[in-house]
C-alpha cells in the first residue's frame, strides 16, 4: 500500500480511532509522525506513543487516544 500523504494518513487514522471509541490506533513509523506526536502528546491531544518492531525491518506506532469525559 503506498500512502502519498503519510502524515495525513496518520491523522486520518486518529480521528477515525476517536469515532469508533478505540484505546489504541496503530501507524507505520517515520521520523515525521514520531515528531508530530510528540507534539501531540505535549499538547495534550493524545495519551502516548510506542515505537516497536513488529517483523524485522517493520516499524510500527502504537498511538494510545485520549478522551475526556470517558
């Protein structure tokens, strides 16, 4: 599958993960969505994120979703 857009696929995939009331969304790794979740993460917009390998030469990102409220 080729994503021209990475960073808005992974945003995309937060937002669909809030909608359908997901704990945790997963990402393929780059070094841009590490550092924008960072940012996320500072602002508050999300709980965390891992960074683990699930097949050699596979990264992936384990995003944890925040919700307020419950």
């Amino acid at each position: 599958m080729s994503v021209t857009d990475p960073l808005g696929d992974m945003i995309t995939r937060i937002r669909n993960g809030q909608k359908a009331g997901l704990s945790k969304i997963t990402s393929p790794k780059s070094r841009l969505r590490v550092n924008v979740l960072a940012v996320l993460k500072k602002e508050g917009y999300i709980r965390d994120y891992q960074a683990v390998q699930d097949e050699p030469g596979k990264d992936t990102l384990n995003i944890e979703l925040k919700y307020f409220e419950g």
